[in-house]
C-alpha cells in the first residue's frame, strides 16, 4: 500500500475524497513492554475500531474484527510480548464488503431510498456513514 494525503477534505469538498471509502488503510504503532512473571497475562483493549479490521501483532495475527459497535479485548499471554512491540491495523473498506455480502445474499430494502445505499444493512457499522442526508455520503 502507499502512503496517501487526504487533500481539501473539508465538508463542502466531499465529493472528492469518495474514494477514502474504498482503499484499504494501514496503521502502525510500536510500544514497550517491560515483561512479568510466567504464566500471567495483560490484555489490549480496542474501541470503535471501524468495522473490518485485522490485527496484528509482531507480525502474528490477533484478532479479525467485523462490528465497530463492540469492545475488542485480546488476551496475551507475557510470552506474545517483546520489548518493543509492532501492532499493526488492517482496516478493509466496509463499503466493498457490504457489496460482497449484498451480492452474496441478495438485496434487502434498507429505509427509504434517500438512506443511502441498502447494502449498508449486512455490516456493523454506524448508518451516518451511509449517506442518511440528501447529500453525498463521505465514509471514512
């Protein structure tokens, strides 16, 4: 993946990040860990993470989570840990995925027709993010 700026994206220029939506995203972070005794554990803790994301830590992966309404809590064993830890998100586009699963189980009516796009109702994620105006939808 590449590395991408978000140019003008103010409300009024909507229109010309649409393709934000549709791109997957990366997100690397490092932090220490200074160890325990054997046989104890410590837990990371992920809120609000936006629908599809694969997790992964030192290059194992920990957790494939589907609904941004819920808590993550992934259990770690002291021997998972290192010094310096690499965690890294992989967030998928939620619009493409709705449309898989909409093709794959067929089309629901989803509201009336101005809610945005009716494949919105096979994934987890927050409806504002699915055009709920009379305006272009921006989803993050």
């Amino acid at each position: 993946m590449r590395q991408t700026t978000v140019e003008g994206c103010a409300f009024f220029l909507h229109s010309t990040v649409q393709w934000v939506g549709l791109e997957e995203w990366l997100y690397k972070t490092t932090f220490p860990f200074e160890g325990g005794t054997d046989g104890e554990h410590t837990e990371l803790v992920f809120e609000g993470l936006d629908t599809f994301a694969d997790v992964y830590l030192n290059g194992e992966s920990i957790l494939a989570a589907d609904n941004q309404f819920r808590t993550w809590i992934v259990s770690l064993t002291f021997d998972q840990l290192k010094a310096e830890n690499v965690l890294l998100l992989h967030f998928k586009s939620a619009s493409k995925i709705a449309k898989e699963l909409e093709a794959k189980y067929g089309r629901m009516r989803a509201g009336s027709t101005n809610l945005g796009d009716p494949s919105r109702v096979y994934v987890r994620k927050a409806q504002y993010d699915w055009r709920c105006d009379p305006i272009d939808f921006y989803m993050p």
